[in-house]
C-alpha cells in the first residue's frame, strides 16, 4: 500500500522548464522546512554553474542523477541522508546520485539550519515529496508515450515498467515530464518498501574527507585574497584605548592594518604572516566596570539558587505544600563550568564585499541569519547577501553565531578587496561562545516512601534553558512539580552547546533520581519504571516525552548491557532522558585502574523513530556518548579578570583516544517518524558514568568534571 498526500506546496510555486543545454527536466518547488528540488539534464556535471541553482534534483540523458542536500553539513550526516530521502521516493538506485552541497536560497528555503536536531525530523515528508513528484511525473510522461494510464506503471532503481513490460529509463522521458501538470497528489512508500531508507549509506564526503580533498572552509581561497587574523579584547569587558602597528607592518607578508570597533585586523598573503602581525601589534586596553572571575560566577549563582527572585516556567499542584506535609525532603546542588565548543576546524570565513554585492563562503549553521545580519551590518539589500556553505569541521552550536562572518564582510568592507578570517586555536577557545555556567537545586519531598513533589531551580550566566525542557521527564511523574529559573546578565559571550542545558540538566536529574533510590532503598529501574506509570494516558498535551517510548529503552538497556549481572570489578551506572524528539537510555561500565574510574564501556538503547542511515546514526550516537563521557569526565574551563585561562589544548583537557569507551548500539525498531540523533545521546552519558562512578568509590558526585571532584569519599555536593 502506498499512502496518498497532497504536497505543502502550491502548484504554482512549482516550477517546469525544457530549456536547459541538452534537455531535460528541472522541477522545483517551496517545501515548508525543507527544500526546493529541481531537475535538470546534466550531461558533464563538471560543466554546470551550480551557483545558480539550489536544493534539486537533475536527471541525466543517461539516467544519472544529481541532488542538491540543502542543510548544512557539520559532521551529522545530512548530506547523506537528506538525499537518501529524496532518492527513496524518486525510486533510483544510491549508486546512480550524485551529491552536491546547496547554497543558501532565502527564497525557496525555510530551514536551512543545521541546529537542534532538527534536519531530518522536518525534511521527513516534504523531502520525500520532492522525490515522489518528481517520479510521478516521470511515470506520467512515460504513460501518454504508451498511451496507458500511469496506474499501468511501475518503477525502480530509475526504469519504468508497464504490464507489457516494456521500459524507458528516467532519462529517456525527461523532456515530455516537463511539458506536463503538476500532480495534485502524489503516492509515498510505507516503511516496508524502502529501498534506501534503513540501509547503511558511506558518507558522500568521505573520499575528499579521506584523501584531502579541499572541502572545508579552512581549505577555501580566491586568487587576490588576504589572510585577515584579528586581534580582540583580551577580557570580556575589554575596550581599545589604542594600539601602534609599526612591528605588524614591517612583517614579511603583511598587506594592511585595519582597525574596527574594538577589534584591529592584520591583512596577509598567507595566515602565518597574518599571525605573526597580529604578535607584533602593540595595543592597550581599559574597562568601565569590575572585570569578571569564576569565583564571582560562583557565588553569583549561589546566592541566585537561594534568592525570590525566579521566573517560573512550570507549576503542577503545589510543592511547597508537598515539602510542608513531607516525611522526608532531599535537595542536591549540581554544578557545572563554561564550556568552549573546540570545534576540530577553528572558525573561520570568507567574504568579498564590492559595490554590487557581499558574497560568503564558510562554515555557518545558520546561512540565512547570517546573510540578515550581514546585510544589516554593512547597510545593504538582503537579495545582494549571497552564502555558500562549505562543509564544516565540527559545529556543535558555535556555529550557530556567524560573528566570524561579520567579522570578514566587515574587513573586506574596508579593506575594499577579498578577504578570509581565520582564528587561531588560541582566538577561538578565547574569543568563543560558550557553554554558560548553571547551577541546579533539586529538592523532592517524600511521603510514604513516594516522592510527592519536585522543585527544580536553575540559575545560569546569561540565559535559561528554553520552554520545552520543563516538560521532559519527570514533568506529569510528579503531581506537585516546579521550575524555575534566573539567570546573571555577564560580559563573556554565552550560547548553545551541543544539546542547549540538557547536556548538564540531565546528569542532575538522573544523578537525583539515582540518590533518592538509594535513600528510599528502591530499585532504581524500578522508580523510574514506576513514575513512568503515572504518565501514561495522561491528557497534558504540554509533556513532550512518550512514557511508553521511554519505558521501552530503558528495559531494552536493562537487557542488553547485562544490568545486574556485570563481572567482578565491573561497575555499572544507569540514566535515561528524553530530549530533541528522541528517547535514549545508557548504562556505562567502569572499572578502576589504579584507584581512577575507567569508563570502558556504554551500552546505549535510542529511540528515534525510523533510521535512516544506520551507519551515520552509529556515528553520531557514537560521539554524542563519547562527548558527554569526555567533558563530564574533563572539560573545565575558568576566567580571571575576565580573561579565559585555558587558550589551546596544552592545559584545556579534552577525552583522550585511550579513554574512549566502546558504545553498543542498540535501536528500537519503528515505523514512526525519524527524530534527532546529532545530541540526544550526549546528555545521558554523564549521569551514566556518574552513578557507575558512585558504585565503584562511593563517591556521590555533584560536580563537573569529575576528575577534579573525586578525590575524596565524602560528599562533594
């Protein structure tokens, strides 16, 4: 069976022409959070202006076929399986496309983002129409050849088929397929007769990734361009009084000296000449107000924990009524350091400013946003904005801010000439975006052995986590529930790290539930098992999570990673959340090798819904575990005087090759919807490795990382 849907698309939005060089078809049209696919003969690939186009599908004379991925690509695998989709409905064989990297269309496009795990969950259907058009078009083309009824038909692997079984290959009827209508509707596979879907696919990008081919923005140049490394404030807070660029200019190499805000950048012919300009600048530097340290951070969000002053984001029942009828209550602080991304590919952009237009190409998560403010800064008309995306080194949210590309439209702005900003590892650990600093304090109330209430607080350096996290678990498991939050207003720039406050928030709260387990000598299964219960059928149409989802991965890791039964010196710890659509549960194994936790292995259990790669999802759940294994374990970073304190990674310490753990992979299988896999199984890792930490040394911890917080057996909350 095959399920008729209309396409969220307009059929005048659709667009056909046979004008191309050689003929052909070029469909194309506005997809809601997805893209514009068009077709297109292309004889010699090599030969087509692809500036010109966007996300689409070209068919060749000879039944090749080229399709355009439009989100970007940070290492989370969209450029291989938003095609996959596409290729799935147009009904082609994988090894007859070609994958080509779009560029930013404002017009056509509505989520060009990578961010938030969201490529694939909104790309589902649309994408799939984009192929399903295409092929019946073709399949209609082929039925007034024949003079039958396109129900007559059949394709695969690029060839229809009548009941006579003659055939014509896609190619062969391209020409006619744009003379016709647009389907009004159009017919998408069931899970069942997937072909490409569900099957592992090899990375597009892996041979250039493999062989060095230029691909990143690192490796992008024009001929006449300048190398552009700027000197900023050596402290968040920080204010050019004046600088003396005598030594940067006597550099061999150097072009220009160019000084914006409080900002001064040295112009090159190569990066080394530019980084070395950049040592010889003299500058000095003031500020208005107190500069800031991590012991003000600290007590700031102290003092803010145990303040009035919230903003309340969920309320069910009343828990101050709860802790005042209570037999028991239990509250736990949980802390956590800024985080920089550290992105294997340091920022960096490419801009060429000119009286006509602003062109860019680089590494950005967010193209069109950085277009907009790009057309802001330098005064000019959106439609003279153009982006093309290189593929990216690593992104995990600091690239969601397209400062480096301000910084580049800005210089080349002035310096009147093409121009490529690149950060050293030294500017982008001390001029980054990072993960802000939070505290939490959970107290439950308990009563008759049953937690009766649940109040979270957060308090965080800039912003709080976003509106959606209050109803993840344990939201509708507790009948009287609080959140709230408040937040210190600082100087150091802060922003979205790989899973936005749910890659600490997490660790609190199944770190919580672990003590209060032990406390009320419960299985710990079995308590999260048992408020799950209480979730299920509930009509709140504000909890985000499926408490059957979630049950599911939880027995299932229960099961796979032997829970209960590991062998002598073996140490095992549990954790299960919900986060970006997608239900994960971990259980980490941790030996000790010389009195020191040892995380050998995670056992992870993920429910996203349908796979759509296996092979990229592996990946990704992969260093998603990874991740959240290493910064728990490691990641600390401070400031003194507003200044960062570690700048490379000589003293910033990052999860070393031998410390990496194995990750078992298991999936649920489903015929549901795909959902994200870029962060969901970086959350649960830490509390994972923190409860199998517990179970090794007794050492409850409350603090990351835990390197530094356990060296003791006393509580360390």
């Amino acid at each position: 069976m095959k399920k008729s849907v209309s396409p969220s698309f307009s059929r005048r939005s659709f667009i056909k022409t046979s004008t191309l060089a050689g003929g052909g078809m070029l469909i194309g049209f506005n997809l809601f959070q997805a893209c514009k696919p068009e077709v297109a003969p292309p004889v010699d690939i090599a030969k087509l202006n692809f500036n010109d186009f966007n996300a689409f599908i070209k068919i060749a004379d000879n039944g090749m076929v080229t399709i355009f991925s439009p989100n970007p690509e940070i290492g989370q695998g969209v450029k291989t399986s938003m095609p996959m989709l596409i290729a799935e409905e147009l009904d082609v064989s994988w090894d007859k496309v070609h994958v080509v990297q779009g560029a930013l269309d404002t017009k056509n496009f509505t989520r060009q983002v990578a961010g938030g795990s969201q490529s694939i969950r909104h790309g589902w259907e649309p994408l799939r129409q984009t192929g399903a058009t295409a092929r019946q078009m073709l399949v209609n083309a082929a039925a007034a050849r024949w003079g039958i009824a396109p129900s007559e038909c059949k394709t695969e692997n690029g060839v229809i088929t009548n009941t006579n079984g003659d055939t014509l290959g896609y190619g062969d009827v391209v020409k006619e397929a744009a003379a016709l209508e647009v389907p009004e509707k159009v017919a998408l596979k069931e899970p069942k007769d997937f072909k490409i879907i569900g099957k592992d696919a090899s990375n597009v990008d892996v041979e250039k990734i493999t062989t060095g081919q230029p691909l990143y923005g690192l490796d992008y140049k024009e001929e006449g361009m300048s190398y552009a490394v700027v000197l900023r404030p050596p402290a968040f807070g920080n204010k050019l009084v004046d600088f003396d660029d005598t030594g940067a200019r006597a550099i061999n190499g150097v072009k220009d000296v160019i000084k914006f805000g409080d900002k001064v950048a040295v112009l090159a012919t190569n990066t080394w000449a530019a980084m070395k300009g950049k040592k010889a600048l003299k500058a000095n530097w003031t500020s208005d107000d107190k500069l800031e340290n991590t012991e003000d951070h600290d007590k700031i969000l102290t003092d803010l924990l145990g303040g009035s002053e919230f903003n309340t984001m969920r309320a069910d029942g009343d828990v101050k009524k709860a802790f005042a009828a209570a037999d028991q209550i239990v509250e736990r602080t949980y802390e956590s350091p800024f985080l920089p991304h550290n992105c294997m590919e340091p920022m960096n952009f490419f801009a060429d400013v000119t009286t006509d237009k602003v062109r860019l190409v680089g590494p950005i998560q967010t193209p069109a946003g950085t277009a907009r403010r790009v057309a802001e800064l330098l005064d000019r008309k959106p439609e003279e904005v153009s982006v093309d995306m290189t593929r990216m080194g690593g992104g995990f949210g600091r690239r969601l801010y397209g400062d480096f590309a301000l910084e580049a439209a800005e210089i080349s702005n002035l310096a009147k000439k093409p121009v490529k900003v690149v950060y050293s590892r030294e500017d982008d650990m001390s001029a980054g975006i990072y993960r802000p600093a939070i505290k939490y304090r959970i107290t439950a109330s308990i009563k008759d052995g049953e937690i009766t209430g649940y109040h979270l607080k957060e308090a965080s350096v800039n912003s709080n986590m976003y509106g959606l996290i209050p109803n993840f678990f344990p939201a509708g498991a507790v009948e009287n529930y609080q959140v709230d939050v408040a937040n210190y207003n600082s100087k150091i720039t802060t922003g979205a790290w790989r899973a936005p406050y749910t890659n600490f928030l997490s660790f609190a709260e199944q770190s919580f539930f672990d003590e209060v387990a032990e406390i009320l000598e419960k299985d710990r299964i079995q308590l999260r098992l048992d408020l799950l219960q209480k979730v299920k059928g509930t009509t709140d149409e504000r909890i985000q999570y499926s408490p059957e989802r979630l049950e599911k991965v939880i027995k299932v890791a229960v099961d796979k990673s032997g829970w209960g039964n590991a062998k002598e010196g073996v140490y095992q710890g549990f954790s299960a959340y919900y986060c970006h659509n997608t239900h994960v549960a971990e259980v980490a194994d941790v030996v000790l090798e010389n009195d020191i936790p040892v995380v050998k292995k995670v056992t992870c259990v993920v429910d996203c819904g349908i796979v759509v790669n296996p092979l990229g999802a592996k990946n990704q759940i992969e260093g998603g575990v990874i991740d959240g294994v290493g910064h728990a374990m490691y990641g600390d970073f401070s400031f003194k005087n507003g200044e960062p304190q570690d700048v490379n990674f000589n003293t910033y310490r990052l999860i070393r090759i031998n410390e990496t753990p194995v990750v078992e992979t298991h999936f649920i299988e489903s015929d549901i919807a795909p959902t994200g896999l870029g962060e969901p199984t970086l959350p649960p890792a830490g509390a994972a490795v923190a409860n199998a930490i517990k179970a090794a040394k007794g050492i409850r911890l409350y603090k990351q990382p835990f390197i530094k917080h356990m060296k003791t057996k006393a509580p360390l909350g």
